[in-house]
C-alpha cells in the first residue's frame, strides 16, 4: 500500500536559515525537509494546535506471502 500523499509547494528561505536547519537536521540524522516538518509540529503543538502523528514509514522488506495452494 502506497502512503498517503504529502502536500508539496515551493519554500524560499535565506540560506544562512536553510545552513542552520541542515546542521540541526544532520545532527538529528533526518533530512532539511523532515526537520522542517518535525520544528513546525513543535512550534504548532506549543501553540496549541495539536496534529496527529505522521503514520510511520514502513522499511525493510515486505512480508512474504503464503502461497499454500
């Protein structure tokens, strides 16, 4: 099963901020990308505004099927 789809647009940011974010992101081994999504939820659940969790990635290998036929 495919995940759900994620909503794109463009971001323009300074690149001393995009310099920081891939400094904090490498530090918490994710992609600019993920630690942006990960300091929005923070800076929103402070807020107030509370959003569900993402629904985990699902790695590795598929579960082999049983072909008992």
């Amino acid at each position: 099963m495919a995940p759900p789809a994620r909503k794109s647009f463009p971001l323009r940011l300074d690149p001393v901020l995009y310099t920081a974010l891939e400094r904090s992101a490498a530090g918490d081994l994710r992609s600019v990308n993920a630690q942006i999504e990960v300091l929005l939820r923070e800076a929103l659940g402070r807020r107030g505004l509370k959003i569900a969790p993402p629904e985990p990635v699902r790695r590795g290998r598929p579960p082999k099927e049983n072909d008992d036929g």
